[in-house]
C-alpha cells in the first residue's frame, strides 16, 4: 500500500490512537490525560500484544506508576470492564 503521511498527519493520527485507547481506560475523574500518560499506556500496550520487553524510565510523576496500573485494571481478557478490551489478554503487572 503506498501511504504518504506528512509528519503533522503522522503525528495527529499516533496522537488520536493514543488518547482512544486511554478513553476506553474509562481512566476516572481526577486523571489527567497528559502526554505522557498518553505516550506511556500506548507503548506499553503495544509491547505487551507484541511480547516485547519495555522498561519505563522518567522523571518521578511522569505517569509511570498509573500508566501500569490502568493497563493492569483494564486488560482481564473477557472479564474486562470495556468490552473493547475483552478480546486482549489478561495480564498480570
């Protein structure tokens, strides 16, 4: 397929998957959907469906912590909350 993104398009359509898949989190009142949040929770994601080993590093409230604990709360395999997830695996963090 011949796909030519120009780099803001590129950028504006990572950014759209990212805050989709955060939504779906249903992350709670009081979260802010930052991008760090948002950049973090997708990267990890990827790498789990893909079995690629991830270390987070950052600066101390960069939303490390929470970035795991969302995808920890959220991805139960066909327990899961959003039925978006169901068909994820479960995972253990």
């Amino acid at each position: 397929h011949d796909v030519n993104l120009g780099a803001d398009e590129f950028r504006n359509t990572l950014m759209a998957e990212q805050e989709f898949y955060v939504n779906e989190m249903n992350p709670g009142e009081g979260i802010a959907l930052n991008e760090a949040l948002c950049e973090n929770i997708f990267m990890v994601l990827v790498c789990i469906l893909n079995c690629i080993p991830i270390f987070l590093v950052g600066k101390p409230g960069s939303s490390k912590s929470l970035s795991l604990e969302l995808i920890a709360s959220n991805l139960n395999g066909k327990t899961s909350k959003s039925p978006f997830f169901e068909d994820f695996p479960a995972v253990e963090i």
